[in-house]
C-alpha cells in the first residue's frame, strides 16, 4: 500500500531508505511533484519508467540539493551556466549540460547530455541533503498526463507504484521548471517556467527558442502533453460565454477554464474562475484542470490567456494539453506558444 506521509524527520529518513533500497518516493517541490529515484541505480531509475508508462528514450532530470556535487553529474559546465545556478538556483530553473562519463544512459535517454536542477522547496531539500546523492524525477503522473501539484494527486496518478509519497503541501508555482540547454556560446530555452527569458536574458544577453529537432528532447512531440482525459479546447478570450452557451445546447454539461465569472447563468457549465493573476492561475492550473476533468463533461473549454511574457509558460501547458483551439470569428484564435 502506497503511504501518505508528513515529512517529518522520521519519514524523510523512512523515504532516503527506500531509495536506498532501490524503491520509488514522490516528493513535493516548489513546481510540481516529482517521482524520485536513486539517480545512480539503474534499476531503480528504470521504475519510474515503467510507473508513468513513459517510453525509455525520455531523459529524467537529476536533482540535487546544491552545485557542490555538479561534476559528479556533468563534464564540463559552461561558464554562463555558473552565472545562471547563481542567479536562479535553489528554484525552478533545469540546465542542460554535457553529461559526466559515469552517467547511467537510463538518465540521459542515450544522449549526451544531463538535465540538472536544484530545487527550493525544503522538503526536497531536506530529502536531497539526507540522501546525500542525486535523485532522478520527472513530474511524478502518468505519461502525457497532468502534473501533480498535491500529495493527492500523486496517489490518483500513480497508486501502490510509489512507496512513499512525502507530502509537502500545495506546490506553489504549480508548473515545471523552467529548462536550458546550452551551445556555443548560446542558450536555449526549451521549456518555458515561472523563470522567465527576459529573466534569464538579462544574466546571459539574448536566448534562443527551441528549434524543433527530431529528438524528443521536451515534452510536446505526442500530439498531447500534460493533458486531462476529457477534450479540451482553447476559446478565444471573448467568445468564451458564447461558446459555453453552444457546446451545451440540448443539456450537455461543459467544463470552463476562465479568467472572469461567466457573464450570465449558463445551466450546464461547470465553470472555473481562474482569475487574472499568472501566477495563481499558474499555481492552480492542473488542480483545475483535474477538478473538471471529473465533473463529467464532454468537453473542457478553456479562455486563452492574454499575450505577454508572464503568461508563456501557462499558454506553453495550455497548447500542448489541448486537443483543438477554436479560430475566432475574424481568424485571430490560436494561441502561439512562445513569441
Ligand atoms: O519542475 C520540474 O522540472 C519537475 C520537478 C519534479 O523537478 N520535473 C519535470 O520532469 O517536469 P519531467 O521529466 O516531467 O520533464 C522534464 C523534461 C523532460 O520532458 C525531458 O525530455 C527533459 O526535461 N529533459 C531531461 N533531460 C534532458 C536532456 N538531457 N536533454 C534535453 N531535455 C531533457
Ligand atoms: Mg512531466
């Protein structure tokens, strides 16, 4: 039976045994939770494989509780890198570094490369520093699945495959961190987080986006990530009424994701206000989106966010958990994913 546990001392100590042993932990960070292992068993890194049903070729980023133990893990650090894990580290930041020649290819998927990061949250440091080595994790839900941003949402993801799932509490970013990579000279965003480019940009000068390569390097490749089971479609902002209003007609019952309350009773909408605020629509967003992917509603309808940079993370998640984005009346629907 999987365990609920505070994080106490006594149970960090119970969850640093158990990755010891090879077995699987899920553990609160300031993003999301993730489903840990002892990055330096293979056999056990291979568990979370088969937990999340995620296919083997998907790199696992490797956790760490400070840069002091980085060339363990990585061969050489870019210098731009140094500058960003003093700016953004401990915190919801992940680079992408030359992988060190002792890594497991389980980790790396076979690539080259390592993904690192130190988070802030004090449960995961707490764990990290009581292990004393690198723990691998990816968000701990099932594969294309929404992320867990709640103790609970561990268990309905992933049951008895987890051992123990430390509880932390609500996540309060609620999205993935934000991930780098590095060539030349150059930086990558690949994931878009709470850290933002300009952010990023003005500790390195200018960012790249990513180029699309065929490798699957990020979540986006399957046509849905980060996804409720129930079809979800993107309304351009001020359509969203009238849109509720259509895909209810004749009684069948919508789910709406909106930033406002509705502008008049609908009947048949089980509608989420998600407010104007990025960062509590950030931190509630998969919370939501599992709340109405459970009220029995055929489709999920979801307000496009407004343009800008503090909401590119959010409209990131949004396009690759969305099944369709509806064209607005004069063609200017679509949501872009990054500028
Ligand atoms: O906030 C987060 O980043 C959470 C918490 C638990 O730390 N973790 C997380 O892991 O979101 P995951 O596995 O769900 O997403 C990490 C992404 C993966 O899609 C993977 O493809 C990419 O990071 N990644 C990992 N290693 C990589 C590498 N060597 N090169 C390029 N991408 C990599
Ligand atoms: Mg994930």
């Amino acid at each position: 039976m999987v365990r609920i546990v505070r994080a106490t001392q006594v149970e960090i100590e119970s969850a640093v045994q158990a990755l010891r042993d090879g077995e699987l932990v899920a553990f609160a960070t300031e993003t999301v939770y993730g489903l840990g292992a002892n990055a330096q068993n293979p056999a056990a890194v291979a568990k979370i494989f088969a937990a999340k049903g995620r296919p083997p070729n998907h790199p696992v980023i490797v956790h760490l509780d400070s840069p002091r133990f980085l060339h363990r893990w990585v061969r050489e650090v870019p210098e731009v890198a140094m500058r960003l894990a003093e700016r953004f580290w401990p915190g919801p930041f992940t680079m992408v570094m030359p992988r060190a020649a002792n890594v497991h290819d389980v980790i790396t998927g076979g690539q080259d490369t390592i993904a690192i990061r130190v988070p802030a949250h004090p449960m995961a440091q707490q764990l990290l520093t009581a292990f004393g080595g690198g723990i691998a994790a990816p968000s701990a839900n099932r594969y294309g699945r929404l992320s867990p941003t709640r103790a609970e949402h561990v268990r309905e993801e992933l049951g008895d495959a987890v051992r123990v799932i430390l509880d932390g509490g609500e996540c309060q970013i609620g999205l993935e961190s934000t991930i780098v990579s590095f060539e030349g000279d150059g930086v990558r965003l690949l994931r878009p987080g709470s850290v933002t480019a300009t952010q990023i940009s003005a500790v390195v000068g200018e960012l790249f986006s990513d180029d699309g390569r065929p490798v699957p390097r990020v979540p986006g490749s399957p046509p849905t990530h980060y996804a409720p089971t129930t079809h979800m479609t993107i309304v351009p902002a001020g359509e969203i009424d009238a849109q509720a209003d259509a895909a209810s007609s004749g009684g069948r019952r919508v789910a709406v994701l909106a930033q406002r309350l509705p502008l008049r009773a609908h009947k048949y909408a089980t509608w989420i206000n998600a407010g104007r605020r990025p960062e509590n629509y950030g931190r509630d967003l998969y919370a939501n989106l599992r709340t109405l992917d459970k009220a029995g509603c055929r489709r999920i309808l979801v307000q496009a966010v407004p343009d800008g940079e503090r909401w590119d993370a959010i409209r990131d998640r949004l396009v690759h958990a969305a099944t369709s984005v509806a064209e607005s009346d004069d063609g200017s629907g679509a949501m872009a994913v990054l500028p």
